[in-house]
C-alpha cells in the first residue's frame, strides 16, 4: 500500500479526510435546511462550565470510541476497505450537523468558545479516526492478500498485535483532543 517514501498512505489519509470533509458539507446543508432545531439538542459544549462540559468531552469522547470500534474491526475483513469510506462520511455527518447547529443557535463569544472547542475536538479526533482508517485498510489488504494466497500463510500475531498498539495510541490521540476541547470551554468560563 505504501511506497518507500509514504506516499500511498498520505494519499490514504488525505482520502478518508475528503470522506469526512464531504460528509462534514452535507451534514452542515442538511442541519442548514431543516434549521427548527431547538437549543437543547446543542451539539456543542453548552457553555455552563464544570460538570456539564466534561460530560459533553465524554460524550464526544464515546462517539469517536464508538467509530474507532468500528473502524478497528472493519480491519479483520478482507473486504473492509470501501466500508472505512463509509464511515469517516458517517462521522463527518455528524460533525457537519453539530457545527451547523452551534452556527445557527448562538451568538458573540459563547459562539467563538464553543465553535472553537468543536474545531479542536473534532479536527483531533478526525485525524486520529482517519489514521486508524489507514491502519485498518492496511491490515485489510493483508487479510485480502492472505486470502488469495497459493501458500500458508503464517506470522499475523505480530501483525495484528502492532495493530491493537496503533489503535490504543489512537484511542488516547482523540482522548487527548477531546481534553483539549474541554480545556479550552472550561478556560474561557
């Protein structure tokens, strides 16, 4: 999948962003269409400080867990890799939706504070879930070729013991951007 010099998965890692940015756009023009939302279904840190906001870093937190979980197991099918696609879409959806909805229901500073906090919050944990998405495609590819294969095929252990590693590592990238997140809301209060 990769070259000497990276370039297939910065290639990689440039598609699953597109996958999450197109997502992102349709997200923010469906949110912008159907704009009768009400304040309480904020996807945004609600500005209240404290309790309220770490519980919001830990719902977001959840919901990149919950597509990291996903994306780990698409890497155990030979035939996982245009569902990774799939989701980083997904996931931008959903942030598309969330932004549109901070844009829409607030004004002056709360907007730049939250609307800040979301940037940071989303833009790690789309990094972190787009690389997992190269992790996941790679391990997929060796499972494809494993398939395919004339030959036994021995040696995965290591393989896949790396890949458990990337994706601990990756679980604390999006933990530590969600932290960052409540940081930056809780600073501003």
């Amino acid at each position: 999948m990769t070259n000497e010099n990276g370039l297939g998965r910065t290639g990689f890692f440039a598609l699953f962003l597109c996958a999450c940015l197109v997502g992102e756009l349709i997200g923010v023009i469906c949110e912008a269409v159907s704009s009768g939302v009400p304040t309480e279904a904020l996807g945004g840190f609600s500005g209240l400080g404290g309790r309220q906001d770490i519980l919001t870093a830990l719902r977001f937190f959840a919901g990149s867990a919950v597509f990291m979980a996903v994306i780990f197991m698409l890497g155990f099918f030979p035939v996982g890799q245009p569902a990774t696609f799939i989701v980083m879409a997904l996931r931008g959806l959903g942030q598309g939706a969330a932004f549109a909805k901070v844009y829409l229901s607030l004004d002056g500073p709360e907007l730049i504070r939250q609307a800040a906090a979301l940037v940071i919050c989303h833009s790690v944990t789309a990094a972190a879930l787009s690389l997992a998405c190269c992790e996941a495609v790679t391990l997929s590819n060796a499972y494809l070729r494993h398939t395919f294969a004339d030959r036994i095929v021995l040696g995965m252990r290591d393989t896949v013991r790396l890949y458990v590693l990337k994706f601990v590592q990756l679980l604390a990238v999006a933990a530590c951007g969600c932290g960052a997140a409540w940081l930056a809301v809780s600073l501003g209060n």
